[in-house]
C-alpha cells in the first residue's frame, strides 16, 4: 500500500468495524495512531471495534493487544466450554469484570476527561435497529454498552443497556460510515476487518426457530446481516474511490477466524495492522 494521506480538521472521524478477534488488526492501527499523537473528533466502533476504541479513548497504548493476545494465552478466555458452562462463548465475567477492574485496569477518568466524541454500536433486540451511545461519566454503564455491542447473536446472551435487551452492534450497523458523516463527520478513515474484495453470501441467513421467537424484528435483522454488510462494504468502497474516505483493511486473506485462538497468527495480523496504519499520512489542515 503506497502511502496516503488524510487531512485532519473537525470534521474528521474514525469507524472502526468488528469482526471477533480479528479486531487485533485494529489494535495495530490504533497503536500506531497512539504513537504519532493522532486523535479524531469523532471514533464510532462496532463490537470488537467498541472494546478497542475504549483503550484508543483512555489512550492506553498496548492495552487492546495485551488482552487480546497476550492474555489470550494466559486465561484462555474463548472457546465451547465457556459455551457449555455458562451460556457464553466468551467469558465475560473476567473480559468485562476482572480485566477492566484489577487485571489491566481502564482509566475511566482519562476517558471522562476527553474532548472527543466515542459512540459504540449496539442492536436493540425489540427493534432490531441499530442504537448508539457516548456515555463517559457512568463507568457501569460503559461496561454495559460495550458487553452489548460484543454481545454475538446465537452465542452470547443478550445483554442490557438502560433496561433494554441488547446484542452485537454488527448485526444492525456492521460499519457505520453513514451514522458517522449524518453527524457532519465526512472527512473519515474507515478501519476494516476484512482484505479489499471481500463479500459475504448475498443471500438471507436461516435463523433456527428456537433462536429469538419473542424477537421477530430481530430475526429479520439477523437474516438480513449479510445482504447489508454487503451493501456496507459497497458503500465504503464508492466513497473510497471519490477520494472521500481513505480505507485501511488487510492487505491479504485473513487466515484469522472470528474465534481464534493462535496467538502467533493474531500478532501477525496486529502487526500488520500497525505496519499498513503508519503508511498514512496525517497532516491538520
């Protein structure tokens, strides 16, 4: 990837998609925009983009990677036993518990006193719509929005934010560039997950019966995912190519699952994510 640039002014924003563990490449880019000193008015993430934009927030340089990598190795916090035991693929007492409170401890005063605007993605269950929350003084409740937004359909139990029965911010809104330039935020970079050229089947998805019955709108939205995460990506590349946005996605298929468990392949992809960040070139306006 030669190099680009972005020119930073106030209408500057920052989307960051999921993906599960696949977010490590976004953990490279945000450590690499960590150490050049670089901050946007506006950071939006989705699921695994919400869990490391909070470390990007508090300006916790490192921290995203040493829990998705480093303590990967260590906890062994994923996998179908936590599935089994307690209803959760992930365990996430100790992610949303433990790490945040005595493990790798979250600055929330740091977070509280910045000047910048960071929404998280969450998909309200009755609805099936994507919701977007800011909060910065309520630490209980950030921890609730982003256990929302991480929250996958099938595999994780619903979560609830304000009372509201919440699931993975990717099911409503995979990669909210629109909700980011409806704000005035047109001037963005957009952080990918996936290699350039990458689609799902555009097809509906079949939800099992058993899954959601109480939650038709839900249902729709999940059978829908794949068909709008296409139309997403669609989106992103035609505002890449009129130069309005500059993308920066994984140069080669991703051998990383959303589930992965082999650290050696998820710092490759970290470091890759690093590597391809710090070819931008940032300049204010």
């Amino acid at each position: 990837m030669s190099d680009r640039m972005v020119v930073m002014n106030e209408r500057s924003g920052l989307i960051l998609e999921g993906g599960g563990m696949r977010g490590v490449f976004t953990c490279g880019v945000l450590d690499a925009l960590m150490d050049r000193g670089i901050r946007f008015p506006y950071t939006i993430g989705v699921s695994a983009g919400a869990c490391n934009g909070l470390s990007y927030m508090s300006e916790q340089r490192g921290r995203a990677k040493y829990s998705n990598i480093d303590l990967l190795d260590t906890y062994h916090y994923i996998g179908f036993k936590h599935l089994l035991l307690k209803g959760n693929i992930m365990d996430f007492d100790l992610l949303f518990n433990k790490f945040p409170n005595e493990i790798i401890p979250y600055d929330y005063a740091r977070y509280a006193s910045t000047t910048e605007r960071f929404e998280m993605v969450t998909t309200d269950c009755v609805t099936g719509r994507a919701c977007y929350f800011d909060e910065k003084s309520d630490p209980k409740r950030i921890i609730d929005i982003v256990r929302a937004s991480s929250s996958l359909p099938f595999v994780c139990p619903m979560a609830e934010v304000d009372g509201r029965k919440m699931l993975d911010g990717g099911i409503g809104d995979s990669i909210p560039l629109r909700r980011a330039e409806a704000l005035g935020y047109d001037n963005c970079v957009v952080v990918l997950t996936r290699n350039r050229g990458y689609r799902k089947p555009d097809k509906r998805s079949c939800v099992p019966p058993l899954f959601y019955r109480r939650y038709p709108a839900l249902r729709e939205a999940i059978s829908m995912r794949n068909v709008e995460y296409n139309k997403q990506i669609a989106y992103v590349e035609e505002r890449e190519a009129q130069g309005a946005v500059v993308v920066i996605r994984p140069e080669r298929a991703l051998e990383v699952k959303r589930m992965e468990r082999d650290t050696s392949k998820l710092l490759a992809l970290y470091e890759e994510g690093y590597e391809l960040a710090s070819k931008v070139v940032f300049v204010s306006k």
